[in-house]
C-alpha cells in the first residue's frame, strides 16, 4: 500500500510540475515532429476510392470554399 501511495504521490507531482511550467513559458502544448506529414501521408483519409460520407464532406467544403 505504501508503494501505491508513493506512486500516486509522484504522479501528482509531476502533473503538478508540467503545469507549473506550462503556466511560466506561455506556450501551448504541441505536437511531435512527427504525424502523418513524416509518414508520408498528404491527408488522414488518402484512400483511392473515398466512402460515401467523405465524398459529401469533400463537396461541403468545395461549396464553402467556393462562395
């Protein structure tokens, strides 16, 4: 039990210190360098054939894009 609670105790800290930090540099959390752009993916949905769903999402943005 005591190894539970030391455990606890030194994830709350270091939760704890990451906002401490967070809070002092004023910089958002971001991301890796890495992502779909390194894996060599131009978009998430690089399928040949798209699904019906993509399909009226790629046209509802054509029209927005477009008016």
């Amino acid at each position: 039990m005591g190894t539970f609670i030391s455990i606890l105790g030194m994830f709350f800290a270091m939760f704890a210190l990451m906002a401490v930090g967070i809070m002092f540099k004023r910089k958002p959390i971001a991301g890796s360098c890495g992502g779909l752009g390194n894996v060599g993916l131009e978009k998430a949905c690089d399928c040949d054939k798209p699904c019906d769903k993509k399909k009226h999402q790629l046209q509802q943005e054509q029209t927005v894009t477009f008016h």
